[in-house]
C-alpha cells in the first residue's frame, strides 16, 4: 500500500513539474551551440524598457516573454509612444523555424462610419480624427500582447509585468528628451482634464515620474488577464472616458477586439529571404515591393548618396506608394492583391517605364489597375538564446496618440482612425493618400506602414529591425537593408547615417540632414526633382547577426534608446 502512495505521489509530481512548466518544449528547441552571447539582445527605444527585456531574458524568458516585458515597461516610461491604449505587430520567428505575424491593430468602432470625420458639406473637420475621443480605433495592445505570452512565451504575466508595474508604482528617472517632449506637448495635455491631472505641468530631466493609475490598470491586467482591461473597471472607465469626450468606443466593442494571427510576408532580395508584416499593415507589401525593383539594379556601382541611386531610389518610392494609396487595406474587409504587388514580374513591369536622367512628376503616375481574383510609433527587436527572434512595432499613432488619458486608468488613448482614409484625396497626418481600399468601416483596422521586419542569409538569421516614423517607416527599414546588403556597411552606420524619402504625394524628395552635397543636389535638381529638409525620420531599433554566433545591437542615435547583448 505505502509502495502503490509513493509511486503515486511521485506520478502526481512528475505530471505537475511537466505542466506547470511550459518553458521547457519552446527552449529545448533552440540550440546553443557556437554562440559568442550568453542570454541574447533587446534594442528598444528606452534604456529601462530595454534592460527589463534583458533581466527577463536572464530570469530564463524566451524571446517572446522579453518583448511583452518591453512592450509594457514602454506603456510606461515612454509613453509618447509605449502603450495600452494603442495595437501593433509582431513578426516572429521561432527556434523550430515555424514564422509568426501577430496583428493586434486597433479596430474601427461599430459606430463608425465612412464619412464621420465630414461635415455637411463632405468637408473634413479639422482635428477630429487626430485629437480627441473620436480620433480612437479600439485598442489592441493589451490583448495582443497577452496573446502573444500566452501561446509563444513561456513565463507568467506577473513575472514579465512585474518590472513595468513597479516602475508605474514607484516612478523613475525621466530622461531630459522625455522632460522636453511633454513640455512641448503641454498646450494639448491641458485641453482634457484627465491628461491635465497627470500631465499637465512642466517636466524637468531627472524627476521622479510616478504613474499609480497606469500601475492599477497593469495590475488589473496582470491579475485578470485580457478582461481585466477590456471588461469590468478599466472597460468602464474607457466608456466613461468617451462619453465625456465625445467617442464611440462602448462595452461591445471593447469585449469584442480580436486579436488576429496573420501569414507572414515573405520575399528574397539577392538571395536574402525576408518575412515581415502582411496588411492590415502596407509595410510588409511595400518593402518586398521596392525591394523587387531595386534588385533589377546594381545599386553598389555608384555611391550609396550619388545622385544615381537616390534617382533610383525615389522613382521606385514614388511608384509603390502610388499604389499603397489604391490597393491596401484591411484584407478581412477589401481583396487586397497581395500576390501581384509582391511578385518580381510586378515590379519589373511596373518599373519598365523609370528613365536614369529624368523625374517622373507624381501627377504622370495613376496606381496601376489590378484585376483582383479573389514622434508615434516604436519598435523593438529581441533575440534569445534558443533561436527565437521577435519584431514588435507599435503605436498609438501620433506622438501621445489623441493626448486623452483614461481618466482613473493613466494611459493615453490612440489616434488611429485617422490612419483610415477619411476622404479620398485627401492626406493623413504622414500625407498619405488613401481610397475605398482604406475607407472607414464598422471593425475594420486602418491600414498602417509598420514594417517589423526578419531577414535571414542561407537560412540563418541575419538582421532583425523596424521603426517608427509613420509613411517613413518603409523607407527607413528599405534604406538600412540596401546599406547593408548593398553596400556592407555597419549596423550603426547603416542605421545612424542620414536617409531620403519619398512618397509619391507630396511630390518632393524629404531629406534629413546634410545628406546632399552641392553637385548631388545639382544633378537631382537638373533631372527634374525638388527636395525639402525634414527631421522626422524613424528611430531603427535592430540586432544584426555575424558570423560566428556573435550578435550586434544598435539603436537609433536619433533616439535615446539602448541596445544590450548579453
Ligand atoms: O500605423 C502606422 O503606420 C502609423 N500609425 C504609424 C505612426 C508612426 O510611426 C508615428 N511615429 N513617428
């Protein structure tokens, strides 16, 4: 009898050690042989975020587990862009090779309408979709960040939460550039009462930042999980929160989100394969889209800024956003041609018409008719160990989103509707154009240009990256990849060197910095361009893999984040 207990007993343990620890099928999978890094690397916007991705690495987390650590360490010690209120993407790569697209973009309201941004006279109201209650699509991150955990992680939300929640709790340090960035948006965080109650005075470098309602609202979520954000006190709050503000985010749409689990994009640039973000994202389509058209040229010919490629470069920009403006939406509610727009023979043709001596006015390029059969954004990358690979780009859209905070729940809401087309022709807050493809529908998700993106050389990880920047976001992950493809150059300079953009409307090149010198400048003005110096190019967070099993992670010198490898 004692024998038959013992034996018992010790089944029941076995039975609970194997179950209870989920880690161990998603770890044992990876191998760690022949690598030059002990835990893996993080690279965020915010040195915190980016340390607590790396303690959850060490506390024995996967890949997985250390993004959602960022993801909501940045909810709170960055929160022009850092979110609960906001959605993202994240592309994954797991150590048994299987890839991953994780859309948790935000979703139209089931009261919204095509025209809601319009008055009576079909004219746009100013603000409406960008400041404002009205302005927000239902938020996603919670949810797919808890999805996220729940199916490729391996810890609890309590052990990756645990670091964001204390930070809210107790405060930290704010850094000079977050002191400066809200006191430049102080005029907007006193228009709401809720936002002015936190918000609503001048910062300075250095203070101490506590944050006790965003601490609750992360408790309620890491007790009760997805419902402790969409359902009960925090859903109250929200609907509470619109009705004042005018909004039309209610219960049902708040029990409703959905989190969607998307295939992933896959193209090949000289042999690089990539997989990155498909719709409701543009970013994955337009990358594998300009990519095709480049690789028609040998770009290392002439200088990485001579005249001749950044001619090429911008024809191509042109001509892809021109068609980002009629076929991309959301794919549940428009048939996007995802295969055309990606094929090589697409971007051939669509390319046949490019002179190497002369512009092509953006007014002389309609997007091609395709017959269909059927400062704010951030990203973060992530690498373990096992051979997980994480990219998560998110946002709340413009830079503190609608700049209302839930009041009683301390996070901002998003802007996002106004990444929908809110009329055709006219532009979004990036400029961008959009029609029927991206107009507003009940549950629908605005079409976005984040492109987390993965690349790998002869089937081996190579480069994981993405950025913010709204409509800059594609260009600035194309122009960090041909730097290094191309022109073999460092992570750091690939990243940190200034860039050009264009996107078909306005039709000017956008410049950041000196990059032009004066016979470049001649010689593209000569062939029919202008150009315009703007700053406001995205902040690349990305980890780089050498040969050898070494890793390399660098961030954005426009930014002050960090990178770690360990
Ligand atoms: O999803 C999008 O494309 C935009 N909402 C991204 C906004 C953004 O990158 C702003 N950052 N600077």
């Amino acid at each position: 009898m004692y024998r038959i207990k013992k034996t018992l007993l010790f089944l029941i343990i076995i039975f609970f050690c194997c179950n209870n620890n989920k880690t161990v099928p998603q770890q044992v999978l990876g191998k760690k042989e022949n690598l030059k890094y002990k835990y893996g690397a993080v690279s965020s916007a915010d040195e915190l975020a980016t340390e607590i991705g790396m303690k959850i690495l060490m506390d024995g987390g996967n890949a997985i587990d250390a993004a959602v650590g960022v993801g909501f360490a940045l909810a709170v010690v960055y929160p022009q862009a850092g979110n609960l209120g906001g959605g993202g993407f994240f592309v994954i790569h797991l150590s048994d090779g299987r890839d991953v697209a994780i859309d948790f973009r935000e979703m139209a309201p089931l009261n919204a309408h095509k025209n809601m941004y319009l008055d009576e006279y079909g004219n746009v109201i100013e603000d409406l979709s960008t400041i404002g209650c009205l302005a927000s699509a239902v938020p996603g991150s919670v949810a797919g960040l808890l999805y996220a955990l729940e199916k490729y992680g391996t810890m609890s939300r309590a052990e990756v939460m645990k670091y964001a929640i204390d930070l809210a709790e107790n405060g930290f340090r704010i850094k000079p550039e977050l002191a400066n960035s809200l006191n430049n948006n102080l005029k907007d965080f006193k228009k709401f009462e809720s936002t002015k109650k936190i918000f609503g005075r001048k910062f300075k470098g250095g203070e101490i930042l506590v944050q006790k309602d965003l601490a609750y609202t992360l408790k309620k979520i890491r007790d009760e999980g997805k419902d402790g954000f969409y359902k009960g006190e925090i859903a109250d709050k929200i609907v509470q929160e619109m009705k004042r503000g005018g909004g039309i985010i209610s219960y049902e749409d708040l029990e409703n989100y959905i989190v969607k689990e998307r295939q992933v994009i896959k193209g090949t640039y000289r042999g690089y394969e990539i997989i990155t973000m498909p719709p409701p994202s543009s970013g994955g389509i337009c990358l594998i889209y300009l990519l095709n058209i480049l690789e028609n040229f040998n770009l290392s010919d002439n200088d990485l800024f001579s005249a001749e490629n950044i001619h090429l470069m911008v024809e191509a920009m042109r001509r892809v956003f021109a068609d980002r403006s009629e076929h991309l939406g959301d794919v549940d509610f428009y048939p996007v041609p995802v295969d055309v727009l990606i094929s090589k023979d697409f971007a051939r043709k669509m390319f046949s018409d490019f002179d190497k001596n002369k512009a092509t006015p953006s007014s002389d390029i309609s997007p091609v008719k395709i017959n269909n059969e059927g400062e704010n954004t951030t990203h973060y990358s992530v690498v373990d160990s096992y051979g997980n690979i994480v990219a998560v780009t998110t946002t709340i859209n413009d830079i503190y989103g609608n700049k209302v905070i839930v009041d009683g729940a301390g996070f901002f809401l998003n802007n996002e509707m106004d990444d929908f087309s809110i009329k055709a022709g006219v532009p979004n807050i990036y400029g961008l154009l959009g029609n029927v493809a991206n107009e507003i529908q009940p549950k629908k998700r605005p079409l976005s240009s984040m492109t987390p993106t993965i690349i790998f050389r002869d089937k081996k990880p190579f480069l994981v990256l993405g950025s913010p920047g709204g409509s800059k976001i594609i260009t600035t992950v194309l122009n960090t990849i041909v730097r290094i493809i191309d022109f073999g150059l460092s992570l750091e300079e690939a990243i940190d060197l200034p860039r050009f953009h264009h996107q078909w409307f306005p039709d000017e090149i956008q410049i950041e910095r000196e990059l032009l010198d004066g016979k470049t400048q001649k010689r593209l003005l000569e062939m029919g361009h202008t150009f315009r110096q703007v700053h406001n190019f995205g902040r690349v967070d990305a980890i780089m893999f050498l040969n050898d099993g070494v890793l390399k992670a660098h961030s954005d010198m426009r930014g002050y984040g960090k990178a770690i490898v360990y």
